[in-house]
C-alpha cells in the first residue's frame, strides 16, 4: 500500500467538483428568487435563470411570446439586474417549450 497524505474530508467535499456543481446551482436558483421580484409580474413563473456568465444572463421562456415581450423590455430588465449585477451587459432568452415553473 503506498503511502498518501491524509485529506480532511470536509476539505475534499468542498473542493470537489460536485461541491462547486451545487454551489452555482443554489446562486443560480436565489437568483431566479430575486429576479421572479423584480420583474413585472405578468411574466413570473413563465422564465427561469438558466445560467450566468462573466457578462451574460441566460433566462429560459415557456415559449416564443414571452421571449418577444422580455425582449421589448430588455433594456428595463437589464437595468433592474445590472442594479445587484453591474457586470451583466447581455440577456439572452432561450426558449424551452418543456418548461414548466412549479
């Protein structure tokens, strides 16, 4: 048996791939939260947070006419998430007919 340095398992969890896996996905689900308040309520529960990048939000739609309708309200929503965001420059809507927001 060869000989390896002891790991400290709390260490090794939190550096683990699957530990930085959970971590984006609980940022990403408070921020679908915080978003579902700032946008207009006619359109909550019809997007979700899919990603985010250095300077993009990506946002899932239920379908062709809520991305039209954010996109004629990007600019206002861009300003509301660039308020807590001030690195985002981009929404990018991608629908997703399969999207169900429970």
């Amino acid at each position: 048996m060869r000989y390896e340095k002891t790991v400290n398992v709390c260490e090794l969890i939190e550096n683990s791939s699957l530990a930085k896996i959970m971590k984006k996905g609980l940022f990403l689900n408070e921020l679908n939260i915080r978003l579902q308040r700032l946008f207009p309520a006619q359109y909550q529960g019809l997007y979700q947070v899919a990603d985010i990048n250095e300077n993009e939000l990506i946002l899932e739609v239920t379908n062709a006419t809520v991305r039209q309708a954010l996109l004629f309200h990007q600019q206002e929503l861009l300003n509301l998430v660039r308020h807590d965001y001030p690195t985002i420059t981009k929404l990018k809507f991608i629908i997703n007919p399969e999207f169900a927001y429970s």
